[in-house]
C-alpha cells in the first residue's frame, strides 16, 4: 500500500493541502479545477458571498447532476436487460426450432 503524498490545491483563491495517492494526482488537479469552476460560476459577480455557502451550492449541483447519472444509467441498464432477455427469447425460440 502506497502512502499519500500532501499535494497544494487552489479553489477561489485559497490554497488547501490535501493527501492523495501518487497515481492520483492529475486526477485530483482536475477536480479541483472542475470545483473551483463551479464555485466561481455559483459565486457569480457577487465576490463577497460566504465561501461556504458557494461550496454547499456548488456540492449540491455537483450530487444533483450525480444523481442525474445514476438515474439514467439505472434506465440504460434496465433496458439493456429488456433487450437482452428479448434476444434470449430469440434465440431459444430459433434454437428450439
């Protein structure tokens, strides 16, 4: 098991350190830049809003559209199973034949 490295991250202007795992950490820079993104475009023009409310809104767009995913997902997969339990029936229909 490998030991997280402390690595310098930048959301709206502060610097926070945070452990990540050596083959982690261009992953990490990525999200910390999508969320430094999301926070800026929640903060919008008004700078003097509270960082942590602009965080919960920000975690809050970021679990919405999460739980977008998922519910889509679970309907693809759903429907993959329709799909696939048709062609089954397909199949033993052809192969009973």
């Amino acid at each position: 098991m490998s030991a997280s490295e402390p690595t310098s991250i930048r959301v709206l202007d502060r610097e926070y350190t945070v452990g990540v795992e050596p083959g982690e950490r261009e992953s990490l820079m990525a999200a910390a830049k999508l969320l430094d993104a999301r926070m800026r475009e929640v903060r919008g023009a008004n700078r003097m809003a509270a960082v942590d409310r602009v965080a919960v809104l920000a975690a809050l767009n970021f679990a919405h559209e999460l739980q977008q995913l998922r519910d889509e997902s679970g309907h693809r997969d759903r429907e993959i199973a329709r799909t696939l339990g048709e062609l089954q029936r397909k199949l033993d229909t052809l192969l009973d034949a």
